[in-house]
C-alpha cells in the first residue's frame, strides 16, 4: 500500500509540474522561458524516477505484472469458458 500511494505522489507531481510549465508557457513573458525549461525538467526527472521505482518494484517482486503471456498471442476462448453447462 506504501509503495501505491508513493506511486500516486509522483504522478500528481508530474502533472503538477506540467501544468505549471503550461501556465508559465501561456504567459509568455521574457523571463518565464527558463522556469518552463525548470518546470519540464522536474517532470522528466520524476517520470525517470517513476519508471526505475516500477522498475526495481518488479525486480524485488513488491508488484507483479498480469494480462501478458509470454511467447505469443494468449490463449483462445471456448464456448464452454464463456457459458458452462
């Protein structure tokens, strides 16, 4: 549940980061040009954290990763998996 919630923290974080540069942006005032640039890089930096936490996540199999088969297509669905008798 801890590693969920820190999850969702950097989520909103990165879309707080890119609204803001979005705002700086619509301004368009000369020296809002570098914090743009700063609010952007802040997003990248916390998408790249993002990705190496759900990286390490799966390697110390806190979360597992579903819904692929591994080595092709998943299996068919018979008649009988959809409606027993």
């Amino acid at each position: 549940m801890l590693f969920k919630t820190i999850v969702v923290i950097v989520l909103i974080i990165i879309a707080v980061s890119l609204f803001s540069a979005l705002r700086t942006l619509v301004r368009n005032k000369d020296n809002d040009k570098q914090r743009t640039v700063r609010f952007l890089a802040i997003r990248v930096g916390f998408s790249v954290l993002l990705l190496i936490l759900l990286g390490l996540a799966m390697f110390m199999g806190w979360i597992q990763p579903h819904g692929l088969q591994p080595g092709g297509t998943p299996p068919a669905v018979t008649s009988e998996q959809i409606a027993p008798q």
